[in-house]
C-alpha cells in the first residue's frame, strides 16, 4: 500500500538507503520503527553493495526493499561502486521522489547516497553521525566519508556527546540530535528473540555442535582494508599460534572479501582448533558473541555490540572512531603485531574462571531507544537543537 497520502493527510515519505551487511542490520530497527509510525510513509532503498550477506539480515527484521540497485560486482573498486550507486540511485529518486533520505554510518553507498539526495534537494538525516579518527588513511576510506557525509546531512544523529562534539567544533551545518546507537536496539530485539524462541535457540546449538562447551572461545572477525597484506599475515601468525591451546577454540567467520578470504584460507587451514568459516548470519553471530571468552576484531559494530555483551574487545587498529568502550576499559586497542595479539589474548584466556558469561551491560553506545529517538525528530516530536 502506498501510505503517501491517507485521508488527505500528507505522510512525509522516507526513504532508508543501505548496501552492506552492517548497515542493514544498523537500519532495520529505525525502518521498523518508521513503518509503525503513522505519520511516516516508509521505503527501503538497497543498493546490493552486498548481496550475498544483505538478504539474511533483511529477511529476519522481516524487511522488504521497494528499491534493489543491484549494484555489487566481485571486487568491485571503490569508484566504480560510488559511480554505479550514483546514476542508479539518481533514477530511483527521480522515480520515487522522496521527501527525506535516511543514510547510515561510513560507506561508499552513504557516500554516494548523500550526494545523489544532496544533488536533487532532498534533505539527508545521517545515522551514527559524528564518529572521527581525523586521520584520513584509518579506516580508510570510511573516515573521509563519515567527514563529507556529515558536512552535506540536514541532520546529524549521533550516537554518543562524543560523537555530537565533534560535530559541534567542525560547526557542522545540520542539526544535531543524540540518540544512541541502533545497534543497541537490533542487539537487544535479537537477543529478545532468541530467549523467547526454543526451536530457534535448538537450531543455534545444533548449528555449533562442532564446538566444545567446556573450551574457551576466541571469536575472530577482520576485513579492514588498511589490515590487507602484512596486518592480514601478522593475524593469521598470531592465531595460528594462539590455535596450539588445547583448553580453546578459535571461530573466525571469514569476510568475503577476496583479499580477505584469499590470504586467511591460505595460511589458516588445516588447524584442528581454528574454524574457519563463511561469514554467519546476524542471529548466529550475536549467539556466538554471547558464548565468546574474548572477541579479536578489526570492526566498528562488533565493538558496540561486544562491550554491550560485557565481552573484552581486542580491536585489531591503531586507532579508534569509537573511544568511548576504551576509555570505560571494556576495548583495548591491540593493532596487527603478531606478540601483542598473542599476549593479550593469552592475558585473557588465562585470567578467564569460566569459559563464558553472558551479562548484558549498559554501555556508551545506547540504551535500546535510538531509533524511536530518530522517528521523534523526523515526525517533530523533539525540540530543534539550539545550536
Ligand atoms: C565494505 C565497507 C566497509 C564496511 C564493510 C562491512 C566501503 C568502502 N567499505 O567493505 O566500510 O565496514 O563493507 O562489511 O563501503 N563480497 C562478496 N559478497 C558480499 C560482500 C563482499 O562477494 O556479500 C566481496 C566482493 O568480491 C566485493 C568485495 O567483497 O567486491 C568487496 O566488498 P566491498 O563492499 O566493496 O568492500 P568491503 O571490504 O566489504
Ligand atoms: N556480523 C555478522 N556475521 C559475521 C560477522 C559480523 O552478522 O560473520 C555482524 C556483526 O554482528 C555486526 C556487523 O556484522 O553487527 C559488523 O559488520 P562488519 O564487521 O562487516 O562491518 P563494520 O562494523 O566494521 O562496519
């Protein structure tokens, strides 16, 4: 149904435009909550940057594109995925002319999304606005989109104060709300979910019946490009070693990306206490994250998601957009050196009386409410920020 005008009323008509895995399952709380406000006509724009590990993730927030750009090629580059989503989109939003276009966090498809929507006068809300490094190699090249996206967006909704000071000194032109995190609130419906349901909660533990529940779990992710080659050769070193602990085992989803998956298979096979496999899906990844002793990661999301989890987070980079879990102890930077991995990790393991916990933790990064947060100001429930 086209919810656009109901009884003469005019619905302002949102349309959420994503690509990537993280940002699906970032979105899918706020589109759920724009399509249960009656004032609010939705629909869901995707970009396929990634088609293979979208679809899960749309399919359990039970979410359904109007729009499929089906742009994603096998390593793609980034101009060339910017220019695809740039004339695609440009269609899209000629054909269905909305009057307000939501984009999320750091990617080529916010990026290119921000300025199709910019180009044609439409107003831009920016979901995790405000994270910074400001050093433009780290991550690259999302710390130059979260910069440019930030500076064309009508509103900003950060996260974190951290996050809204950033924005607030570089005098950012838009309007400023905080609201928490989204993640928080998928984490939590998930979570919610997977308690609530037996036959889904059968099903997780036979898809991980591989793993001992007497064995610590270290749970692996990493795909940054600034980690491909020697970063990517010092990780596989460090788990191959940490691999020789017979009172642990090591589950690394593998990202799809070639120069990912390429050098890890390469080096990592063949080791009897080190899984590897494809990347998992949302619902899996988070029961793996409840039953993980420590998490070793080079990603943004899993850092929120973890230390809301009461997880320790080793983060596979120098530096960090979100300090905030560092600085409340729950995330330590350990970057790529091979020692320092290995340390840390062994640091964990032995200080660890049982095999897992599972306690959820408020942490800096929401409470579960942001994207009601975000419905509110786009239906002008909120004040306007004074400054
Ligand atoms: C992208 C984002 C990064 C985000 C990450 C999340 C940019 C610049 N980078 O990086 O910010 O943290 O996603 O995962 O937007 N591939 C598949 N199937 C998939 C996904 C990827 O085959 O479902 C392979 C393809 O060969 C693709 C390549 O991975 O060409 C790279 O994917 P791409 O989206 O360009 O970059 P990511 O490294 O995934
Ligand atoms: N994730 C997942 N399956 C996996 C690995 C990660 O569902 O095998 C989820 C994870 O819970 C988090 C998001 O994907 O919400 C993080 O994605 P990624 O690390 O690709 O990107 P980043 O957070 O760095 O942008």
């Amino acid at each position: 149904m086209d919810r656009s005008t109901h009884d003469n009323w005019y619905l302002m008509k949102v349309m959420s435009i994503f690509g990537t895995r993280p940002e699906a399952i970032k979105m899918a709380p706020l589109v759920r909550a724009i399509e249960a406000s009656p004032e609010l006509a939705g629909a869901v724009c995707v970009t396929g940057q990634h088609r293979m590990m979208l679809d899960q993730v749309l399919s359990f927030f039970g979410i359904m594109p109007a729009i499929d750009l089906d742009v994603m090629v096998p390593n793609q580059t980034l101009n060339g995925l910017m220019s695809r989503v740039l004339a695609r989109l440009d269609e899209a939003l000629a054909e269905h002319r909305p009057d307000y276009v939501l984009v999320h966090g750091d990617t080529t498809t916010a990026l290119a999304a921000t300025f199709a929507a910019f180009h044609r006068g439409i107003p831009v809300g920016h979901v995790e606005a405000g994270l910074r490094t400001y050093d433009l190699t780290q991550p690259w090249p999302e710390e130059m989109n979260r910069q440019v996206v930030d500076r064309m967006a009508r509103d900003l909704f950060s996260s974190t104060e951290q996050s809204a000071t950033h924005l607030r000194e570089e005098r950012a032109p838009g309007r400023i709300f905080v609201t928490g995190n989204t993640v928080i609130d998928a984490l939590l419906m998930t979570l919610d979910r997977i308690d609530a349901d037996a036959e889904l909660k059968g099903a997780l533990d036979r898809q991980f019946s591989f793993l001992d529940p007497r064995r610590r779990l270290v749970l692996v992710t990493g795909h940054r490009r600034e980690n491909f080659g020697e970063g990517f050769a010092q990780v596989c070193e460090a788990l191959a070693t940490l691999a020789q602990r017979q009172d642990t085992e090591i589950v690394y989803p593998v990202h799809l990306n070639p120069n990912v998956h390429g050098p890890v298979h390469e080096c990592l096979t063949g080791k009897p206490n080190l899984h590897l496999i494809p990347p998992l899906d949302y619902v899996p990844f988070v029961s793996l994250m409840r039953r993980a002793t420590v998490i070793l990661t080079d990603s943004g999301g899993v850092q929120e998601e973890a230390s809301s989890l009461g997880k320790p987070v080793l983060v596979m980079r120098d530096v960090t957009e979100r300090p905030e879990a560092v600085a409340a102890g729950m995330v330590e930077l350990v970057g790529t050196d091979a020692a320092r991995i290995i340390a840390r990790v062994t640091r964990i393991l032995d200080l660890a009386d049982s095999p897992s916990s599972s306690a959820v933790r408020i942490t800096p990064y929401g409470d579960g409410g942001a994207s009601r947060r975000i419905v509110d100001v786009l239906c002008g429930r909120i004040p306007l920020p004074l400054a």
